[in-house]
C-alpha cells in the first residue's frame, strides 16, 4: 500500500511490516494453536506490540 502513495519506510520498520505480513498467515489457521503458542511467545508478542505502536506512530506522522 504505501508503494502506491510513494512512501518508503525506513529499513526497521520495512523489516517489521514483512515480518508481521508473514506472521498474521500464521494466525490464520487456529488448528495449528499449540503451534503458534511455541513460537509467539510473551517476549515475542510484546516485542511485536512494541514495534507495532513504533511503525503505527510512523505512519501517522506520514499522513
């Protein structure tokens, strides 16, 4: 999306987006629960809300 208003984030925050792009496939699938449990751990989802309020903040100050 931001590619068609021309907008570039900056590299941690372009990583942060690919990576939780990948991981919301994941999420997608709650047969594979105990799965996601392992590799989402609370150092992990609290990791991801902290980047995610980071990059939110970004995109705000975009508009």
């Amino acid at each position: 999306m931001l590619n068609k208003v021309s907008i570039k984030p900056p590299e941690p925050i372009a990583r942060f987006m690919v990576k939780l792009n990948e991981a919301s496939v994941a999420t997608r699938y709650p047969e594979e629960i105990s799965k996601l449990q392992k590799d989402f751990t609370q150092g992990i989802v609290k990791e991801i809300l902290a980047k995610g309020r980071e990059t939110l903040g970004w995109i705000k100050k975009q508009l």
